[in-house]
C-alpha cells in the first residue's frame, strides 16, 4: 500500500481490500453499469467512515448525482418494488459492507459506523437486470474518522 492517504482503488488492485487508519482516505470510482464495484477498502467493525460522492452517471440517458432521482417513468414507478433499495431514489448511491447485506444510502454524503468487517461493495440503486442502460461513473472518497 502507497503511504499517500488519498489512493485511486479498484477491484484490479492487486494487494488486496486494505484497511484505512484514522484520517486516511481512499478515492474509488462507482460505475453505474456494474451491478457490484467493489471497493478493495475493508470497512473494520465500528470503526466510523465518511463517504463523500462526486460527478453524475446516467440511467437510460436521465443525467444525475449520486443522490439520484426520485420519480421514475410509467414503467419505473410500476416495477419500482423491485428495486435494490425501494425507498431510496433511482440510481442513488448505494453500499453495503458484505454481499447479501441490507444497503445503505450513500448519495452524496454520508457519515457510516460499521457494524461488522467487510470489503465496502458500491452500486447504483436500480433493478437488478436493468444496469445495462446506465453510463458513466461517480468518484467515491472514504475517510476513516474514527
């Protein structure tokens, strides 16, 4: 690991998830096409994080933050039941600290303690079988705080 506190990560990194200490930071890119980004940052039981998102990313052409959108066409608003987290807005940023986990809202900011250890997995809130009409990508940077 590269002893400069802000890092580019991605799933390519060969050293594996890595573990930041108090006030160190890491910059990720989030896809929106990709159903799972993994992060390679192990997020460590209680420890605190502050998440912070930049740029827009596309779904089917509607350009947005990672705070996403919070009405979705005819189509949307029928299967909106299926999406990966319904009560958050469409193509919202999104993570989870293990596969198979509830996820948590990101959006443009957001302040996490972790429950328990696990690799930090980002994603556009969307339908699964339906990433293939999202573009573009936002920048992710995960402090450690606590």
């Amino acid at each position: 690991m590269n002893s400069d506190p802000a890092q580019e990560s991605s799933a390519a990194n060969s050293e594996g998830p890595i573990k930041l200490t108090p006030g160190q930071s890491a910059i990720v890119t989030i896809e929106a096409k990709r159903r799972n980004n993994r992060t390679n940052v192990c997020f460590e039981s209680e420890a605190v994080y502050d998440l912070s998102a930049t740029g827009k990313w596309c779904d089917a052409g509607r350009e947005v933050g990672p705070e996403g959108y919070p009405g979705g066409n005819f189509l949307q608003n029928l299967v909106r039941w299926l999406c990966r987290s319904p009560d958050c807005n469409w193509l919202a940023l999104l993570g989870v600290a293990q596969t198979g986990q509830r996820a948590f809202l990101i959006g443009a900011q957001a302040t996490h303690e972790a429950r328990q250890a696990g690799e930090l997995i980002c994603f556009a809130n969307d339908v699964p079988g339906f990433y293939w009409n999202n573009t573009d990508a936002v920048k992710l940077t995960i402090t450690r705080i606590l």
